[in-house]
C-alpha cells in the first residue's frame, strides 16, 4: 500500500462526497495505490450515513465510527492506528485542505524528507482566529522551550516510521503537529493557499481551544509549575522588605502605619496568587488522574471494510 489518508469528520457531512471524488482523482493520476480512512468522531450531523455509502461503492474507503465524540486528535490517532499505507495523509474534511495539494507534498517528501507539513497561506480565517493561533503557540514555545511555527496545520505527509512513532505515545492530551515535532526526523514545510470551508463552520469554540490549549501546555511542560514557585519568591522578597521597613519606621520615626489598606490588599493578592497556584498544580494533578486510569484514546463501534477495536 503506498498511500493511506486519514481524515477525521465532524461537522462536515455535506463536504464527504466531494472530498472522497478529488482525492480519488487525485491518487488514481498520481498512479499510487491507496486507502482512505474517513473516522467518525460522533458527528451530530450523521455523518456515519453518508462514510457508509462510500464505503459501500468503493472499496478502497475505510469507515470507522466512533462510540462518541472523542475529539479530532483522537479521531486522529484512530486513523492512524489503523494506517497501512508506506506514506500517510492527513487532512480535514471540510475541504479548506485541497486533495490536489497531495502530490506537492509527496513531490517534496521525496527530496529526503520523512514529514512535510503543509504551511497555509492566504488562510481563510477571521482575524480573531488568526491573533489566538499565533498567541497560543508564542505561549506554547515559551512553555516548552521548542519553536512552533503557527501557521502549519495538520496537513501534511509522513513516512510509516514517523507514524508508527507517534502511535506509540499513547497520552490524553494530545497534539498533532507538537507531538510529530517532538518526534523529530527530516521535517520540512512547503506553502500551499486554503480554501474557505466547503459547509458549515468550525466546531472549535474559544473554550474548547482555550481547554486544549491548557491540557497541552501542561502536558508537555512542568514550566507553570516552575513560574508559580518564582512568583511566590518574588512576592515573599518583596512582603518581608515591607516588613523590615515597617519596622524600621516604627523603631526610627514612632510612625507606626495605619496599615489597613494595605494589609487587606496584601491579603487579597496573596490569596489570588495561592490559589493560582494551587489550581496549577490541579491542572497537574488532572493529568496523572486522566494518564493513570489507563482508559483507552478512543472506542471504535463500527469499522466497514477493516477491523477495529479499543485502544
């Protein structure tokens, strides 16, 4: 097998059909045999009706439904899991990847290469979504002390062993694109310009991106961890210089403060700094809950033309 593509769907039924002819078109002229893996994240719009009836008419189409809705990088992971192909696709399913780019990665994949990510150009997103990206990802570097490029998405082509790689770390909070970095290997990134959305509107509301962006970030980084214990050093510097001068004022002048005011505010802000803190290491503790309980990504109901199970 020397392609599979691995696309997960959700809100994007109406899109399935036109994806499924132009990646078609697209592998049968490049002359590559190939399967494509459409995975079921739970979609509200039904979309497991509309996987079956192409996977009924063609063979080469792979449907895997999951038990509910895991989220898109499980849905990922699921795909993968199940990839047999040399080389692996992945790309969304509402048609903002265009399935004619394929052979632009692959073309650049053969230069030496085992990841190309595709970088959007000219990318059909509000300005909003655009200013969150790039902030989340100028946190994320600084947190994990790596260099993310926010303007890659999860397009791209990998080499078997890259995947094969990535199956392996088997966390809950996880990323695409953060964990194929991690991984290493040859990567590179070409342009390539996006389409607008072929239906609907994106299911990633700002607290589900701001509740992935937390999850990741403390995933891969004990840095929160770290910047909680400066702080808290800093103010205990700063507190007990406040008290040598209070008492020196005292001892000197007879000026004892009236000190309310600032004792109360004092209170208050190391009240909201330790809670902080302590939510931090919540965060932290939520993770080794989620990672110890050893649940499995994903839960496969239905698989057509394969064989699936939980993993």
């Amino acid at each position: 097998m020397d392609f599979s593509v691995v696309v997960p769907v959700y809100g994007c039924r109406d899109a399935l059909p036109e994806l499924h002819r132009r990646l078609v078109e697209t592998l049968e002229q490049m002359g590559k045999s190939f399967e494509l893996i459409f995975v079921d994240d739970h979609d509200k719009q039904n979309s497991w009706e509309e996987i079956f009836r192409i996977c009924q008419q063609d063979k080469r189409v792979r449907g895997i439904k999951l038990s509910r809705n895991f989220g898109q990088i499980r849905a990922i992971t699921a795909g993968l899991d199940n990839a047999k192909g040399d080389w692996i696709v992945v790309m969304d399913c509402d048609l903002q990847d265009r399935p004619e780019s394929i052979p632009e990665l692959y073309g650049k994949a053969c230069e030496g290469f085992d990841v190309v990510f595709a970088k959007r150009v000219d990318r059909k997103d509000s300005a909003l979504t655009k200013f969150l990206s790039k902030s989340f990802y100028k946190v994320y570097e600084y947190f994990t002390d790596g260099t993310y490029d926010a303007s890659l998405c999860n397009f791209s082509i990998s080499r078997r062993i890259v995947i094969q790689n990535y199956c392996k770390l088997r966390e809950h909070n996880r990323g695409y694109t953060m964990f194929i970095k991690w991984l290493g290997f040859r990567q590179t990134a070409i342009e390539l310009v996006g389409d607008e959305r072929f239906s609907g509107s994106s299911s990633y509301s700002f607290s589900k991106k701001m509740n992935m962006a937390f999850e990741l970030i403390t995933a891969q980084s004990n840095k929160p961890l770290q910047l909680s214990i400066r702080i808290g050093f800093v103010i205990s510097l700063i507190a007990f210089a406040f008290l040598i001068y209070t008492v020196l004022r005292q001892l000197l002048f007879n000026d004892g403060a009236a000190g309310w005011t600032s004792l109360i505010a004092s209170i208050y802000l190391m009240g909201g700094i330790i809670l902080a803190a302590i939510g931090v290491v919540g965060l932290y503790v939520g993770t080794i809950f989620t990672e110890v309980k050893n649940r499995p990504l994903y839960v496969i109901e239905e698989d057509v033309n394969g064989e699936g199970a939980a993993k």
